[in-house]
C-alpha cells in the first residue's frame, strides 16, 4: 500500500444528528419535495429562500428611519400648508380662495392630528379618514392639498405645493414598500 494515503479511525457518520450523509438530508428537507425535483432544484430554492428573507429583515431595519423622515415631512408641509392657508386668508374680497383657504387650514390640521398619532384621535380618524391609510387614495388626497396650496398664487403656497407632492410619492412609496407599516398603523387604530 501507499504510505501517503492516511486512514482515519473516526467514522464518517458520528454524532445523532450525523444519522444521515447530508445529500440524503436536503432531499429529505426540501419544500418541494415533487418526485420530478432534483436536489439542485430544491437547494437553490431554499438558497434564494434565505436571501430573500435577509433581504427582507435588511430592508425593514431602515424602516423606523423612514417612518421618521415621513411623518416629520407631513408635519412640516401640513404646516407650510396652514401657513400658506392663513396668509390667504386676508384676500376678503376673493371668496373662493378664502373657502380654499378654510379648506386648507383643516386638511392641514388633520394631517397633522394623523401623524402626531394622539391616541384620543386616532379611532376617530381611522374611522372618518380611513382612506388616509390606503396608498393611492392619500396620494390623490396629497395631491389635492398641493392643488389647494398651488391656488393661492403665493411663493409659500408653491412651496407648500411642492412640498406637498414630493412626500406625497414618499408616503405611497413608504406604504407601499413596506405593508407592514400600514398593518401597524391599522392595528393601532383597531386597538383603541
């Protein structure tokens, strides 16, 4: 015999969870445990399994941050926005931009009730307002803000339009991206 090859005593199999070679494991494991699934087919699933759920708990690590910068942004531009609405409100003699302006002060106030999130509010504008938790209705709900804003032909008015549509694709793509937010935020109000 050859002096190079070195024979182990220990046996390939050792330990209970060695009860089985590991080939023999992932074919018993396997999700799609289909006759017609080879074992390549059902390891690469379970791979893309995995890295699809650490791309899922990686992206959910940024969403308190972007929760944050959201709701701050909707408290800022509902106050450009009730600013904009009170300096419109001197126009006496231009009915309909001081109904806009009425307009304005109470969306503005009811976005900021929203996302100050007081609990003596909450029920009461999920159940009057629940179309602020739906994605698209709120973006239709921003854009008529900043159209409201826009119509008072002032710079703080543009401001508060332009404002106002930015966060309104960054609340749809915050509510859409992360589904969980808008189920925390339906539970909280289902709570109460």
């Amino acid at each position: 015999m050859d002096s190079d090859h070195v024979v182990d005593d220990e046996p390939l199999l050792s330990g209970e969870d060695d009860l089985q070679p590991s080939w023999v494991t992932l074919a018993n494991e396997g999700e799609g445990n289909d006759v017609n699934d080879s074992l390549w087919d059902r390891v690469t699933a379970r791979q893309r399994n995995n890295s699809a759920s650490r791309r899922r708990a990686r992206d959910d690590s940024g969403l308190p941050k972007l929760v944050l910068i959201m709701r701050l942004g909707n408290i800022l531009s509902a106050g450009l926005l009730i600013a904009g609405s009170v300096g419109n409100l001197w126009k006496i003699f231009n009915l309909s931009k001081m109904v806009l302006s009425g307009y304005g002060i109470c969306f503005g106030i009811l976005i900021c009730c929203l996302e100050l999130n007081l609990s003596f509010l909450r029920v009461r504008i999920a159940s009057s307002f629940g179309f602020l938790y739906n994605p698209l209705l709120r973006l239709l709900f921003s854009v008529l803000l900043g159209s409201i804003a826009f119509s008072f032909e002032t710079i703080l008015g543009t401001i508060a339009c332009g404002a106002l549509l930015i966060l309104a694709l960054f609340n749809t793509y915050v509510i859409c991206r992360y589904p969980q937010y808008r189920a925390a935020l339906k539970e909280l109000s289902d709570e109460d």
